[in-house]
C-alpha cells in the first residue's frame, strides 16, 4: 500500500511565529501550491486523513473534490455530465495536529526569553513548552493514530494509496518511527511547505520511495 505523506502549504505568519495549534492563513500563493500538488499525487486514494486544523482541512477538502473520479456520459449532443462519482473520504484526526506550543502560541520565537527556549531547544524531546507538548508525546500521539488506523488499512486487499495531509512536526514524527530515527535528530530531516513524502507498506516493512518532493 502506497500511503503519500502531505505537508500543508505555506503559511502567511512565516517560520518566524511558534504558530503550533493555532489556525493561521495561508499564503496568496496557496492555489499554485494546491496545484502542483495535484500534479504530482494519484488520482485514487481510497481515504485522506488530515489534521483538522484550516491549514490542513482546506488542502485536504481540495484535494478530495479535485480527485473525485467520476464516468462520463453523453447527456445531449456536444454535453457530458459525470455519473457515479467516487469523492475520498476525509477523516480528520485531532492526533494529526502539529505539536502545541502552549503558552507560546503566536510568539515570535525572538520574544521569547533564553532562559526558557534554550533548555527546550537542548531537549525538546523531553522538555515541554509552558501548558504546552514535548515531541515524545507528539510522536506518542502520531504513532498511535499510525496503529489504528493505516496499520488495519495494510492489512486490506485495497491497492488504493492513503493520503495524509499534516504538519512538519508529524510527519518528522512519522518519519522516525519508519526510519527508527533518533526523536533528537527529527529536525535534521528537511521538508518544504506543500511537499510530498511517499512510503510503500508492505506487511511490516516499509520503504521510503522518496522524502520532501
């Protein structure tokens, strides 16, 4: 089973804000982006899983209407129209958020005081923001939904890709617990905003077909 993991476009507020959890806008060029992603994804996943924050809902309701397959008939002379559409499903899972930064929700990582951020860039695995996540129980969390719900899909007959439309934070999350990674080195792993990162599951194997595409 081919499952194709998604990264949200770009966001206007920049990597300059600890925007975690909090639902921010996208860029104006969000449409392009939504394009070429189309271009380079399958036209038949059989269910597209999403974080259900708006920067992920959005993109992955676009991507369910403009893959919606579809058999076109002959209405009139010179018309068509589209009979049994076939629309993915969208599931949202709240486990698919981004890590939340707590009490620095929307501060720009500059206002922040060194004497709080460094303990936590130093361990960030281990330390949690203030009323906020650690990355072990990002990954917790992010594994769990991975048992759940993909690990039953790949025990189907369905040769249909999984869609995940998420954040960079789950699917590095992801990508460690494929990998067997390090969590302390997650960050070392690059990925672009409204980027693609493909895996094949088969049984208990995975192969990664292709990282930040």
């Amino acid at each position: 089973m081919d499952i194709y993991l998604i990264r949200h476009t770009e966001v206007s507020v920049g990597r300059s804000i600890a925007y975690g959890q909090t639902d921010v806008d996208l860029t104006d060029t969000y449409e392009e982006q939504r394009e070429r992603l189309v271009a380079h994804l399958p036209n038949d996943p059989a269910v597209i899983f999403s974080s259900p924050l708006n920067r992920c809902r959005r993109l992955a309701e676009d991507l369910a209407s403009a893959l919606t397959q579809g058999s076109p008939i002959e209405t009139a002379p010179g018309q068509t129209a589209v009979v049994d559409a076939h629309r993915p499903k969208v599931q949202y899972d709240d486990r698919l958020k981004e890590i939340h930064f707590g009490d620095w929700e929307m501060t720009p990582w500059a206002d922040i005081g060194r004497e709080a951020l460094d303990p936590w860039m130093a361990d960030f695995v281990n330390v949690p923001t203030p009323n906020g996540e650690n990355f072990q129980i990002l990954f917790e969390r992010v594994a769990a939904f991975w048992t759940e719900q993909i690990l039953p899909l790949a025990e189907t007959t369905t040769s249909q890709p999984v869609f995940i439309v998420s954040h960079g934070g789950v699917i590095r999350a992801l990508l460690c617990l494929f990998l067997d990674l390090s969590l302390q080195n997650a960050y070392r792993i690059n990925l672009d905003y409204g980027a693609v990162t493909k895996l094949t599951l088969t049984g208990s194997a995975y192969t990664i077909q292709y990282i930040n595409r």
